[in-house]
C-alpha cells in the first residue's frame, strides 16, 4: 500500500545535510586546533633554536589563514570549500617552513599528516583519498626537493611518514563513519523516519548564525493532526502510530527528498522552507494539509491545521519565525481545525492575547488571519514540581571512575573498539609495509620489541565485549604497543629525529574510542615516551637541538586532541540517540536494545517482567491553552519526577509526546506499587495553579509465559485506556493468565 508506513527509513545524506555535518565537525575541530596551536608557542621557542627563526614566518603565515577562513566559512555557502583551502594553505607553509630551517629539514615532513587527518575527519571517502594522494605526492616532492641527497642516501625518511600517514587515515576514515551513524541516530526518530526535534533545533542554529552574515528568506510549516490524541485513546496506541508514519510519508512524497519533514514531538510537525516567502509557505502548508487528509490513514480520516510563517531572516533568531508559524497553527485550531494559517511576522513577535474557549467560532470571531496569534508566554505560567533538574548534556550510569564517568561510556569503548578492529588491521598492515620496505637501512629489529603488544592488542580488541573493565585493559594494551615501539627507537642505532613520526599511528583510534581524560593520559604518555626515546637514541642530538622533538610531538598531540574531538561528538550523539533531552529518560531507539535484551535472557527461562504504560491526561490542552514550553517545561517535570522515583534496574522511556513505558523486572505487585507512586508523584505537579495527572496501565507476565513485548503491551494499554474511562488520575493493572481478556481492575487512589 502507498500510505503504509515506513519506520526504517533513513533517509539518504543530502549535500546539505553533509554541509551542515561538516560545519559543525569543523567547529568541534577548531577547539582541538586552537589547543594545538596554544602547545605550538612554547614548543616555537625551543623549535627555533633546532630549525632557525625563518620557520616564524611560514608559522605567522599559516595562522593568520586560520584566521582568515573562519569568517569565510560561516559566510560562504560552500563552506567545504574555504574548509579545504585552509588545509591546503596549512600544508603549503609547512613545506615552505621546512625549506628555510637550518638543519634536519625533512624531519617534520609528519607534520603535513594534521591536515590530512583533519580531511578525513571531515570530508567523504572521496575527498579523503583524493587529498591523502596529494600529501603523498607532497611529501615525496617536498623531500626531494628540499634535501635530495639524504632521501636518496635514506629512504625512510619518506616511507615513514607516508606509512603513518596510511595508517592514520584509515583509523580517521572510521572514526567520520562511526561519527556520522551516531548522527544519524540521533537526529532521526526511529518511529516515522522523519528528523527529530534535536535535528530541528541544529538547523534552526545554523539559520541565526548564517543570517547574522547574510540575510536569508526563510518559511516555516507547523503542523497538528487533528484529534490525534482520540485515535490513541479509541483505537490504542499501534494505530496511533501506524498514523504518524502514514502521515510523515505523505508529507515525505508531496515535498520530495531535498525538504525534510522534522518531528517536534507527538503529532506536530515542522517544514523549514529555504527562499520561501509567506505566500509560498502557505501554499505548502496547504498542498500538506490535503495530501494527508485524502484518503483515511488505517480506519480514520485525519486532517491536519498548519500555520505557516515567513520573513527575511536578518540577525533575529529563526526560533522566532517558528513561534510565529506556531502562533498561526493556534490561530488555525481555534478557526475550526483542518485548515491553513498565515502569520504576518516580519521578524518582530507580536502577539495577540485570546481567551481560551471551547467553541471554535468565538475563537475566530476574536483573531484575524492578517495577525500573528500567539499563547501566552510560558514563562507567565506557575509550575511547580520538586526537584525538576535541567536536562543535562549526558546521561551518566554508576560504575564512573577516574578515566570514564559511567557506564555509556564504557559501552561507547566496546562498540567502537569493535567498530574500528578491522580498520585497525588494514592501519597497522601500513605500517607493517613501510617498516619493511626500511629494513635494508634500518634493519628489522626495529619491528621486532612491537609484534608481541600488536598481537595482544588485537585479541584484546576481538574480547573487547566480555571484558568487564574495558577502559583499563584496552588503555594497558595500546600501552604495551608503545612501549614496543619505544624499544625499537633504542634498539636501532644510530637513531634519527624523522623515526619519532612511529608514535604516532596509536592516537587515532585510541583517542576516538577513549573519552577525553583518557586522551589527556595516552597524550602524555606517547609525548613523555618520544622525548625519553628519542635522548635515549640520539642523547647528543637532543642535547644540542632539544627543539627537533618539537614536530613529533605536536604530531602525537594534534592527533590526539583532533579524534578526540570526533570521538567526543560521537559520543554526544550517541547518548541524543538513546536519551531524550527534554526529559532525560531513554528514547523509543533504547527501547529496542533493552528489548532485545530481554528477548534473549528470558528465551530459556521464563522471569518477571512488568511494563507501566502512561500518559499525561489532557496534555494536548495544556499545549493549545499555554503553548509548548509551558508543554515542554511540563514534560522536564515529569520526566524529573519518574527519574526521581525509579528503582534499580527500572527503564524509564519516553515514546513520544506525552506517553511513557517503564519496563520494570518484577512482578505485578511491585509494578503496581511503582505506578501508584508514579501517579501521586505527577498529581504534585501544578501548572496555573490546576494539578496535573496521569493515567496508567500495569501489565505483568504470568508465571510460566514467554515473554512476548507486543502482547504485553497491547494488555498494558488496554490497562491504561481503562484508567482513562475510570475518570483518569487512575492506575489499572490488566488481569493475568488466563483472565487476560477480561477488564482490567482499577486501584483505589492513595495519597
């Protein structure tokens, strides 16, 4: 069927979601540059003495382009394109400052792996391999024009540094792919496949930041289905969401795959229209309203209100043109609902204060289409709940210590362990070629003291899953292969500055699979063993020229502090991906992975599991009557109230709008105990001075039965839609085994 709905569908990356990834990579990029750059400056002095002061030139040369091309990037359209110019510049005045130094030029041929590595980070395989080519081509070049005589006398003085260079870029390419699914996940709600509420609020950043440059004409499309909520309450909350799919896919057809459909959390939707003026996000909103309302969704017709908005966005706030399509989307349910409204917002909010009624008609004898109707501002509102914390940027478990701060990092460092062991293979396998094609100069027993630690990596790397502590046992392998690769610096005789560019290949996958503290330590420990190597190797070199470790450990350290910022990104879209922010409880996606879970520990034996269904009673009024962030701030109360309430092993899940799910391991009794106390909890939030309540719906396996999610669920809500009929502010508990057909008990409130 056309309308069916679609819940996998992901759609495909659009230039401009790509564009958007890399800005905001880039911008995470440039903290990691400004720390290197503010090592740079002591490193400088002593680098002078080493390479002489010319290189200060080139240096002054290669900052004053990063200065340059921030502003050209936030003006640019093409952002990617002054990006990549800056990495080009940055290579260019390297080799330039190594063709002036005084000595040991083609030492710090490795610095011209950054920018490499910064490109991987950043930009598509494509890219990425095109640029690693030309910093090979660059770095054979540069060798042999700047000091021919000693490459052709020691040729790995080039093999090393492209070997590094291979075997980073791998590693690098890896950490983009892993940064871009945990985006992915992120910014896209598992249910309908259209972009999340997270999705919506990045973009509308970019807006205001680009508008602040450039002024942009810019529509926005609010959208409601009708008497959503009825279709829960009446036909269950499957067909609820067999609705919203069907309905992101009509919208997802009329507007074609460039315009995207963001989800803002139940039944509202939100079309962001580039160049569009208000006459042409109106005409959208219409063309919406009737493809969605065309034919039934399952076994109802839904229609849709919309309000629309536009404005040449010129240094305001794009969160404003949204509030104004919101005020019209208002103005449009209070007109009779399944209609279309156009705000005249010219970038000043004006709002139109009108009481709330229950009759449509008097509503829209009271406000005009050419004025921008707004609720009253949330903030004017009283709400009060105990403890209601702010959303935090993490979701931190027990089990922190002094390298992770909970358990999701930890599973971060299982997953991308696991992700990155192939490409760790092919990375080392680089290395491996280049140290070998340097053996008839360097001789083998530089690979030799590293094979053992390489070994254990690896099978630490393919037990990574089981291992309990991952963070220490990974951390003391990488550490084994350093202090290999230390010993082969003793070991060859006599040793040379170019051969400290081999501490390097480690940082790039470590520094994305450990969170930042672990950077901070494998940083140090790679930089403190290169310098002890490197005196150890050449004492009287270091003594008179202690600036040639000056390259390789910028390297180490601008390495680290670049994957480390990727890794760090990951990570903050991972934990998006798995916890809601406005309530901090687990997302509908971590529904599924616990589900599995339990799938699989009660697959050979049967256990107690219970699942609490519950929804917010008249929300949807709170939201028409007071607007969404009176809505909003009700949630985060709500939300705080559950986390506060939640024993060990409970899971708290937010499925949408206002409906929860607490998947809880034990019995009925203690379910029902929960929900109760759930209940009471939420009845002592107020909002304009009225309490607020919810509903629930317990249901707990029998004993003996498998469990089966879809069938417990379907009891729990038929609980919950009980509670309702009983008058609401109520908790139900389905009835067990083979009374499960019939009507579940209401409980008797207590306070």
């Amino acid at each position: 069927m056309a309308d069916s709905p679609d819940p996998t569908h992901v759609p495909k990356r659009s230039g401009s979601v790509e564009r958007r990834r890399i800005i905001a990579l880039a911008e995470r990029l440039r903290a990691a540059r400004n720390a290197a750059l503010a090592l740079l400056l002591p490193t400088l002095v002593a680098t002078t003495f080493a390479y002489g002061p010319l290189i200060l030139v080139f240096v002054g040369l290669l900052l004053a382009g990063f200065a340059a091309v921030g502003p050209a990037i936030r003006r640019s359209s093409r952002p990617e394109r002054p990006l990549l110019a800056s990495m080009l510049w940055a290579q260019a005045m390297l080799v330039g400052a190594m063709a002036v130094a005084e000595r040991y030029q083609v030492d710090a041929l490795g610095l011209l792996i950054l920018p490499a590595v910064a490109v991987c980070l950043l930009f598509p395989a494509r890219t990425a391999a095109w640029f690693l080519g030309w910093t090979t081509a660059l770095m054979v070049g540069a060798a042999f024009a700047i000091d021919g005589a000693r490459v052709a006398d020691a040729p790995p003085i080039v093999f090393l540094p492209v070997g590094v260079l291979l075997c980073v870029a791998l590693p690098a390419i890896g950490v983009r792919r892993l940064e871009i699914a945990s985006r992915d996940s992120a910014m896209l709600d598992p249910l309908t496949g259209a972009l999340n509420r997270t999705a919506l609020e990045l973009r509308l950043a970019e807006l205001t930041s680009q508008a602040r440059h450039l002024p942009l004409q810019v529509g926005v499309v609010m959208l409601d289905l009708d008497h959503f909520k009825a279709i829960n309450d009446d036909l269950g909350h499957a067909e609820g969401d067999r609705v919203l799919c069907g309905a992101v896919r009509r919208m997802r057809q009329e507007l074609g795959p460039l315009t995207p459909v963001y989800r803002a959390g139940g039944e509202e939707f939100v079309i962001v229209l580039a160049g569009a003026d208000r006459e042409t996000a109106v005409e959208v909103a219409e063309r919406l309203r009737a493809r969605v309302s065309a034919a039934p969704l399952g076994e109802r017709t839904v229609t849709v209100s919309a309000g629309a908005a536009a404005t040449l966005l010129d240094g305001s706030a794009a969160t404003d043109l949204v509030n104004a399509a919101d005020g019209a989307l208002y103005d449009a349910k209070r007109s009779g609902r399944d209609c279309v409204v156009g705000s005249s917002f010219t970038g000043k909010t004006r709002a139109v204060a009108i009481a709330p009624t229950d009759e449509p008609e008097a509503a829209a004898d009271a406000a005009t289409s050419d004025l921008q109707v707004l609720p009253p501002p949330a903030g004017s509102l009283d709400i009060h709940a105990e403890a209601i914390d702010a959303p935090a940027a993490a979701f931190d478990l027990d089990g922190a210590n002094w390298l992770v701060r909970g358990e999701f990092e930890r599973e971060h460092i299982r997953s991308s362990a696991r992700a990155m062991a192939h490409t760790h293979h092919g990375a080392l396998g680089m290395i491996g070629l280049a140290l070998a094609a340097s053996i008839p100069w360097l001789g083998w027993h530089l690979m030799v003291p590293a094979i053992l630690p390489v070994i254990a990596y690896h099978v630490v790397e393919r037990r990574i899953r089981v291992i309990r502590r991952p963070e220490f046992v990974l951390g003391a392998a990488w550490l084994a292969v350093q202090l290999g690769i230390f010993g082969g610096a003793l070991i060859v005789q006599p040793g040379e500055p170019f051969m400290l560019v081999l501490f390097a290949p480690m940082m790039i996958g470590v520094a994305a699979t450990f969170p930042s503290r672990g950077i901070l330590v494998a940083s140090f420990i790679s930089a403190a063993l290169l310098s002890i190597g490197g005196a150890f190797a050449r004492p009287e070199l270091v003594t008179a020229y202690p600036g040639l470790l000056g390259p390789p450990v910028l390297l180490v350290a601008g390495l680290g502090l670049m994957s480390s910022a990727a890794g760090r990104s990951t990570i903050d879209f991972s934990v998006r991906a798995v916890v809601d922010p406005l309530t901090r409880l687990l997302t509908r996606g971590a529904l599924q992975d616990r589900l599995a879970e339990l799938a699989q520990q009660t697959a050979f034996e049967s256990a107690e599991v219970s699942l609490i269904a519950f929804d917010v009673d008249e929300f949807k009024q709170i939201n028409d009557t007071h607007g969404h962030e009176a809505g909003d701030a009700v949630l985060r109360a709500v939300g705080a109230a559950v986390r506060r309430h939640l024993r060990a092993l409970e899971w708290a899940f937010r499925l949408g709008g206002d409906e929860f799910l607490i998947v809880v391991p034990a019995g009925e009794a203690s379910a029902a105990r929960l929900a109760s106390t759930l209940r009471a909890a939420v009845a002592g939030i107020e909002i304009g001075g009225r309490g607020l309540t919810g509903s629930f719906g317990v249901a707990a396996l029998a004993a003996g039965d498998r469990f089966d999610f879809d069938a417990l669920s379907a009891r729990a809500d038929a609980a919950l839609y009980e509670a309702k009929r009983a008058g609401r502010n109520r908790v139900a508990v389905a009835p067990l085994g083979q009374a499960a057909e019939s009507a579940p008990r209401v409980l008797p409130n207590v306070a």
